[in-house]
C-alpha cells in the first residue's frame, strides 16, 4: 500500500493536470454511482440496472471538462492571490463563486443535455440555474473556505473533488424529492370538492 501511495505521489507531481482530473473525475462519477445504487438497487420494488451512458456522462464532464477548468482556475487564482490572509481568502472566495461557479453550472446543465440529445440543450439550465447556485452559495462557501484557508494548492481540485461527492449527493437526493404544490388541497378537501361535483 506504501507504494503504491508514493507512485501515485510521484505521479501527482510530474502530471498535476492528469493526477487532479483522474481523482476529480473518480469522485465526481462516485456520486452519480451511489446515486444509482442508492434509488435503483435499494429505494425500488424491482432492483434495476444501472444507467451506464448516464455514468459516462459523469465521468466525461468530471474528468475531461470540469478537472482541466478547475486546475487552471486554481493555479491563476493563487498566482494572482498568494497566501491565505483573511482578506485574501475573502477574495478567492468571492471570485470563485461569483465568477467561476455560474459558467460552471451552464456548462453542467447544457453539457449534459447536449450529451443526452436534448432538443432544448439550454431549457434546464433556465429552469435550474437559479436554485441551483443558490444552493451552491449554502454548501461551497464554507466549503471553499476551509480550501483556501488549509488546503496546499496543489491538492485544491482533490479537495474540490471530495466536497463535490458529497455536494452531487446533495443535489441527487434534492431532485428526487417530490414537490409539494403550495396551496395544494389536502385530501378532505379534495374529496368534499368531488362530492360537491
């Protein structure tokens, strides 16, 4: 285990770009895997199987879209940012989520349906955006302020990565909730409007 620990070390320094988007890309699949597994093995009457081309699209936007956009963004960010002074994180933070984060939820929502041949590749995205980077601000600012406060730059996408396996869930989970309709009638009223039909 030791080394096999230190090839991957050694792998992660001569190729950063490749080590962050095979861990970030791993990661990112991860959370759409325990998704399914979660609402298609266990939350179901009849187990089925997994849905591979969604898996794939995971892994094609962890691995090859997100993972290079993140490293770079990271590496200028501390380049221009050096450190981590308060007013220096204050300033990462801000910048990374209100100037990265909603190109990368487009990217996220139209990437996808391009990949799933939508008709409207930029329908969810208007549906989504909003609530979505909303939620986004809830869960990645502490997030990323304990990345930018403790985290060495060159592990920023891993840790990025490892926030986003729990963040995917989050998201998984929100989505496969049911709505309920605000003022919906409840059952009674329902019933005492048919007997009055």
């Amino acid at each position: 285990m030791a080394a096999l620990l230190r090839a991957f070390g050694s792998f992660f320094n001569k190729h950063p770009l490749a080590g962050n988007s095979l861990v970030y890309g791993s990661l990112y699949v991860g959370a759409e895997f325990s998704q399914q597994v979660i609402t298609r093995k266990f939350l179901t009457d009849h187990p089925q199987d997994l849905d591979k081309p969604t898996l794939g699209r995971y892994a094609i936007m962890g691995t090859f879209v997100y993972s290079p956009i993140l490293y770079n963004w990271y590496k200028w960010l501390d380049k221009t940012l050096p450190g981590n002074a308060k007013r220096i994180v204050v300033r990462k933070l801000l910048l990374d989520q209100f100037i990265l984060t909603p190109p990368l939820l487009v990217i996220f929502f139209t990437g996808m349906s391009l990949m799933e041949r939508q008709p409207n590749i930029f329908e969810e995205c208007q549906q989504k955006f909003v609530p979505t980077f909303a939620r986004s601000c809830l869960f990645w600012m502490p997030a990323q302020t304990l990345n930018f406060l403790l985290v060495p730059p060159k592990f920023r996408v891993v840790y990025v990565g490892s926030c986003a396996l729990a963040w995917v869930n989050i998201l998984c989970w929100v989505k496969r909730q049911k709505m309920t309709l605000k003022n919906a009638p409840t059952p009674n009223q329902t019933k005492a409007i048919k007997s009055e039909i």
